[in-house]
C-alpha cells in the first residue's frame, strides 16, 4: 500500500523545524565536556576540609594586612585586589611622601613581602602534612576495619540447625560501571545523577578473579614452602566452593550458573587457569555438587515441556525453565561422574592410585543420588553403571555398591527401580558366565520377597467367582426391593474389596517378576556351575528364600542339594550348613507333603554341628540357630528319641567351645526343646544303667550313638562359667526348666529366643553387652592349719627333748643344737 500525502502551512512546517533540537558538532561536544569537568572540579576542591582550613588562614593574614594600612591612614577597603594592585597603591603613597617617612614605609613593604612568603609557605606545608596524615589514618582505620561473614550452617546429633559466623579482612571493591555505548555514557554524564552498578560479592569469589595464573617463580622451594603453597590453596578453594554452595542453595533458580564453577574443580586441569587441581578440592566440589543435588532435586519425575510449543502462565513458565536448566546440569554432573568411573574399569583407562580414589569418590556419589532420589531422571543410567562397578575389582567399591543396593531394596515402595536392577544384574551374570564376585549375589538378599504369598492370586480368583456367583443369585430370588438393594450394596462392597487396585496389581505383578528372575539366577549356577566360588551365597539365597520356591521344584532342588552334598568333598562346611538348612526350610513348609526321607541329611547336620568355634567363624554360629529352629522346634514330632538325644548331647557339647553370646543361644535352644517335649528329662538323670549300650560322642549317625546313656554333664561345666547369665541358665536347666521356684529364671531372661540371646550378649567391640556386675570385693579367710604326725607318741617326745636340752644348757640359749633322730632312737 501507498502512504498517504498530507499538506501542511508554511507556518506549522516553521514551528516544527524551530521545535526540532539540530545534533551537536564535536567541537561543541567537547566543550560541553571540559565545562562538566571544570564543574567537578570545582565541586571536589568545595568539598577538601583542607583548602577550607587554608581559607580561613588567608582570612587571617588579610585582617592583619588590613590593620596595617589602616594605620598608615590607608582606608583598606579601598586596596582590596591582587598584590600588584596593593603594590601600585602603596607606590602612589609614596610619591607624596618624603625623607624619614618614606624609608620608613618602603622597610614595612620589604618586611611585609617576607613575612607573606613565610607564612604562605608555613601553611602550605602544613595543609600537606594534614593531608597525608588524613591518608594514612583512612589506610589504618581500612586495614583494621573487619566484617562478618555467614559461614554454611551445621546440624548437630540433636537434629537442631546451629548458625556460624567469622570476621574477614574488609577488601573494598571496585566500583564497575555497566558497558554501553558512548551516547548512554553522555547522557548519563549529561543528567549527573547516574547510579553506579555494583557486581555481586559473590561472583568474584565464584569466578576465581584472585587466583593464581602460574606457579610459583622461584627456582629452588623447600618442602615446607611447597606444603604451605598447597594447605593455602586448599583452603581459599574450600571457602570458594562453600561460597558456591550456599549461593546455590539460597537461589538455584538465580544461581544455576554457579555449577560450571563446581564442575572445573572437578576436573584434573581447571580449564580457567590452565592449571592442575588439588586432589583433596576435587574430591570436595564431587561430594559438594552430589550434597546439593540431594537438596534440591523433587521427589518426582521431570517431564520435558516444550515452552515454545504450548502457551503457559508465568509461574509454571518459571517452575518449567527451574526444571530443565536442573535437568541438564544433572546430566553434565552424571556425565562427569561417568568418566571418572569409566578410567578403572575401562580397558584402555588410567589405572593409577588418584585415578583409583576418584572413581571410589564418584561410586559413592552416585549410590548416595540412588538412594536419595530413586524415582528421580537418569535413575536407571545410574543403576546400569552402578550394577556395571559390581563386578569390578575393588572391593571397597562393590562393598558400597552393595549397601546401596541393599537400601535401595528395603525403601522401594514401587518396585521399579528394584526390578530393574534385578534384570540387568541377571543379565551380567548371564554375560560373564557365571564369573562374577559374590557381591552380584549377596545384594539380592535385602529384597523384601520374605512375606510373599505367590499363591494369593490365585485365593484372591476363587473368592471373586464365589462372590460374583451370590450376586448374580441375589439378582433373580429377591423379591422385595429394599432388602435386594442393601444385600446387593453388601455383596457389591465385598466384591471391590476383593477386586485389587490398579496400582496393587501393577505391583504384585512386579514382586512376581522380581521372584521369578532371582530363582532363575539361583537354579541356573546351581545346574550350570555347582562349583562355582558363589556357590556360597546362591545356598544363602535359597536358604533365605526356600518359602517362595513353587512346589513343582522341590523334589529337583532337594536332589541337586544332595548331590552337591556327597560329591563335592572340597565344599566347606558354610556351604554344607546352607544347603541343610535350604533342604530343612523346604521339608518344613509346604514340602511335608513330599514323600522324601531326611536321614542322610541329619547326618550331614550331626556331622557339621561343631565346625563352628570360637574363632574367626563365631559368627556362622547363626546358620546352625536357623537349621536348629527348623530340626529340633518345626520337626521333633518327626524325630526319634535317640535322634533328639544325640542332637541336644552334640549341642550342649559344642557349646563349650563357644563365646559367651553362643552358649547362651546353645542353652536358649535347650530350654525350648525340654519344654515342648518331656523324654529329655532322662538326660538329666546320672544313672548310666537306663540305657542301653555305650554312648559313642565320635559316630557321625546320631540315631546309633546311644545318647540316651549318657547325661549331660556340661551343665556343671557351665554352673562355674564367667558369665553371670550363663551360669543361672545351665542351674535352670538343670533343675529342670522350672516355671517357678528355685532355679527359675527372671522374666526379662527367660522371654528372649535363642537369636535374641545371641545378638544382644553379642561382645564382638570386646565389652560385655549387657554389662555384667562387678564381683564384690572382700579379704580372704585364712584358717589357722594344725600339724599332723605319723606317731601318735612324737609329739610328746619332741617336747620332752626340748625341754631338758634348754635345762642343761641354760647359759647360752641362743645356740641350741640336738640331735633329734639319735635321741629318738
């Protein structure tokens, strides 16, 4: 389209010329700039307490001028001026004067020119030497002048938030003026009200504007100054990355930025000054960026929002743009992390000892992340890669990852994150073929499979048709309206009730899922590999887990385990004690209705009962507890009585070679077992006549060892233990396990399990647990002995002898000898 023509009057086009301002030429701009520089300066001297001081001097010396002429008969108000105005009035006097009278005047005039040029000098150095006196003062009272610093605050043991402060040197900063053009700058100039901008306090120390651009200069350093160089740059980083941190937690929607800084410290040459960081700095930004992650990352899952692809409001533009800069600085940190991993387990990577300690700093960073935010983006990369480390070659790694798994287990609520780690560790196992370290194993016992019904679905599918079957009963035999309705709302409220939600559905489907792979990894190195070096920690799952095992696979499993048994003579005894209990739990539960004979397995227990002593392997006492639980409390209905002998005779036996903690478990086990069954009671009896044959404490088959006649004398052993606790239960077995009366136990002794006696008088941080009553303190009793003589008549002799000897030899009584054998005889 065209624009449109508008004529205007001569005198409208006259006005709006004389109202449009012409630009301004250089020269006038430079005028216009020396005129706002004389007028500073002249506003700056204004305001010097100095040349106010130096004023009022000049005020003073031109009184005194001033008297002077007055006295002459001068009026001074008439030489007022300069100097050379005051020289022409006085040469003007002097032509009207003559003789005396004029040398008179022209002396004063030479003595007042001196006294002038005296006195201006004075002042001016004086003015000179207030000023710097000013100078140095201002320079001290900055020096001395301190200010208070928030440091980052503390949570004490008692959960409560304590606040810190300390005192720094006051550095004064420069004032930094924002960037424009040359005409913002006029304008600005023009107006003199301009505000100068001030950076953040903060950006400095987050840029790292004093740091040091190259090393040290001097040619030969110690090594003291070498360890001063390095704890003072340690400790100008950690101020540093404290600076950071709190700024990040104080605004991370204003201060995202800060972690570029965390992530150069993180490397091993900062990429800003080109020069290596400190180990110990790199360790902490890691932990650092890792603590304020764990802090402001959400409980839920980010989405990605497209924000220039959909209208929104301000604030969930906002909380939209906070989320994907968090997402995408997480990432880098994920990244970042992965590389220092990637170095030790890596073929090709740097295998050094600091390469070593970063990548065990960066496993423990991303197991804290897993744990803290296990719903949270990137979960499942961190989880691959952590699963990945399982399996390498330092222990101290795995055991981390181990505990976090374990964590990871017992707090998901979802069953996500757990079948996923599920999934890619039984696919590690599968890659490697088997050989992998015992953490791929161990880590699966912290699953919270223990309480799972896998036959609840299918109750829950029966009680569903029966109720749907009564309902549809109730919809064509009633007949009244009302009770219809209210049976049919009942029948109704009970079918929803049946009816699993969605959620409970998605998750049972899940923990099934998560059974079924961690039996898959069971039974594939039980067929594949029976020798493998996790033979050990597959038993210890089957043993923790057997209640679960579907019933179509007991009768194979029990079969395997036998053969592992009688062929593997290398197999220690915690592999063998596994597979007992694992074949005991089955018999116990739901495998009772197998037709399967258990007496070569009870010789296996019988013969592994005391590989267990005081030593290193103390703790594996643990694994004969459970085993006991299931043989001598689930199945004494289903032993003989010579079998349950001989288990209790071996127990009590084996408890002698036990810690304190153990033998209190052995006699806790004990005592249940005389209290559910009565034939015990025959080992207390010390008349070896009962029964029949000769007990043999070294046959290996407990129903042929003839413990029925035998008794159990330990327990006299154990009356005189150092253990107070110990010795009051071998009395109360004795006597019977007595209810009530002599021998009885007090209540809190007697309610405790034998696993509970054997973890709380547990003395493994070498103390007594519970502590044990001081013995009391007391003199021994002497008794005064008597002698004893073969002769009854000897006595009588001897004194007889003594006596005429010291008669006849009154004089000297102090040398006594007598030959008591000839005089005797």
């Amino acid at each position: 389209m065209g624009t449109k023509k508008v004529k205007i009057s001569s005198v409208k086009r006259a006005a709006h010329l004389k109202s449009k301002k012409t630009p301004l030429t250089k020269q006038q701009q430079q005028k216009q700039k020396q005129k706002r520089d004389q007028l500073h300066s002249k506003r700056e001297q204004g305001q010097n307490i100095f040349s106010q001081k130096a004023r009022k001097k000049d005020n003073l010396a031109q009184r005194k001028k001033h008297n002077k002429l007055a006295s002459l008969g001068v009026d001074p108000l008439e030489l007022e001026g300069n100097d050379d105005d005051d020289d022409l009035d006085l040469d003007n006097v002097a032509d009207m004067l003559d003789g005396d009278d004029l040398a008179l005047l022209q002396a004063n005039k030479r003595k007042r020119k001196a006294k002038a040029a005296d006195e201006d000098h004075e002042e001016q150095l004086q003015a000179v030497g207030l000023e710097m006196e000013y100078a140095t003062a201002s320079k001290k009272e900055e020096a001395a002048k301190k200010i208070k610093v928030d440091l980052l605050p503390i949570k004490s043991r008692d959960g409560q938030i304590i606040t810190r402060t300390t005192e720094v040197d006051y550095v004064p900063k420069p004032k930094v003026k924002k960037q424009g053009d040359a005409e913002d700058e006029e304008e600005e100039d023009d107006d003199e009200d301009g505000e100068s901008v001030y950076e953040d306090s903060d950006d400095d120390i987050v840029n790292d504007v004093d740091a040091p651009q190259e090393l040290p200069s001097q040619k030969m350093l110690s090594t003291t100054d070498l360890m001063l160089v390095r704890e003072q740059e340690i400790e100008r980083q950690k101020y540093r990355i404290g600076i950071i941190c709190s700024g990040l937690l104080e605004k991370p929607e204003d201060k995202m930025r800060h972690f570029h800084a965390l992530y150069e410290l993180m490397d091993e040459i900062n990429p800003t000054t080109r020069l290596p960081n400190l180990m110990p700095v790199r360790k902490l930004a890691m932990i650092s960026a890792t603590e304020i992650f764990k802090d402001i990352l959400p409980e839920y899952r980010v989405g990605q929002v497209d924000t220039k692809m959909q209208t929104l409001r301000k604030a969930t533009l906002e909380r939209v743009t906070f989320e994907n800069a968090l997402l995408q600085q997480f990432k880098k940190f994920l990244q970042k992390l992965e590389q220092l991993t990637g170095q030790v387990n890596k073929r090709g990577g740097q295998r050094t000892p600091q390469t070593i300690k970063m990548a065990t700093v960066a496993v423990q960073c991303m197991c804290d992340l897993l744990v803290a935010h296990p719903y949270f983006n990137y979960v499942q990369n961190i989880a691959q890669l952590l699963v990945y480390m399982l399996n390498c070659n330092y222990a101290e790694m795995r055991t981390a990852i181990n505990q976090c798994f374990r964590t990871v287990f017992a707090n998901d609520k979802r069953f996500e994150i757990t079948l996923f780690i599920v999934r890619r560790i039984n696919h590690l196992i599968k890659t490697k073929q088997n050989n992998v370290h015992v953490e791929c194993i161990t880590c699966l016992m912290g699953l919270k499979i223990k309480n799972v019904n896998l036959d609840a679905e299918k109750e829950n599918e029966l009680k569903q048709k029966k109720l749907e079957s009564h309902r549809q009963r109730l919809l064509s035999l009633s007949k009244k309206e009302r009770k219809r309705r209210k049976k049919l709302t009942e029948v109704n409220r009970e079918l929803e009730e049946t009816k699993a939600e969605e959620n409970k559905q998605a998750k049972h489907l899940k923990l099934t899922e998560i059974i079924k792979m961690v039996f898959t990894i069971y039974f594939r190195i039980l067929k594949n590999d029976p020798t493998s070096r996790i033979l050990s920690a597959i038993l210890e799952g089957l043993a923790e887990f057997a209640h679960v095992i579907n019933l179509d696979f007991f009768a194979d499993l029990i079969d395997v385990l036998n053969r592992i048994l009688e062929d593997q003579e290398e197999l220690g005894y915690r592999e063998r004690l596994h597979c007992i209990q694992t074949i005991f739990v089955i018999l116990s539960g739901q495998g009772e209705v197998l037709n399967i004979d258990p007496i070569r397995f009870y010789q296996h227990f019988y013969r592994n009962m005391l590989a267990v002593t005081a030593g290193k392997n103390h703790e594996d006492f643990a694994i004969i507890l459970r085993t006991l639980d299931e043989v001598l409390v689930k199945r004494r209905r289903n032993m003989s009585q010579q079998r349950l002998m001989a288990f209790i005779k071996r127990l009590l036996s084996g408890s002698l070679h036990l810690l304190h903690n153990g033998t209190l478990a052995t006699l806790g086990t004990i005592k249940q077992t005389f209290q559910l069954t009565s034939v015990l009671d025959a080992l207390l009896d010390t008349d070896t006549t009962i029964g029949s044959g000769r007990y043999d404490p070294e046959l290996e088959d407990p129903e042929y060892c003839n413990a029925s006649s035998t008794a159990l004398y330990e327990l006299s052993l154990l009356a005189r233990h150092y253990h107070p606790t110990v010795r009051r239960m071998a009395v109360h077995i004795a006597n019977g396990v007595p209810a009530s009366g002599e021998g009885a136990l007090p209540t809190d002794i007697g309610k405790l399990t034998s696993h509970d006696l054997f973890t709380q008088y547990d003395s493994s941080q070498m103390a007594f647990n519970p502590t044990i009553p001081l013995p009391k303190a007391g003199q021994p009793k002497l008794k005064k002995g008597r002698q004893m003589y073969i002769r009854p008549g000897f006595k009588q002799e001897y004194r007889t002898l003594l006596r005429e000897a010291q008669s006849s030899r009154s004089g000297d009584r102090h040398k006594l000898n007598l030959d008591f054998h000839s005089a005797l005889q």
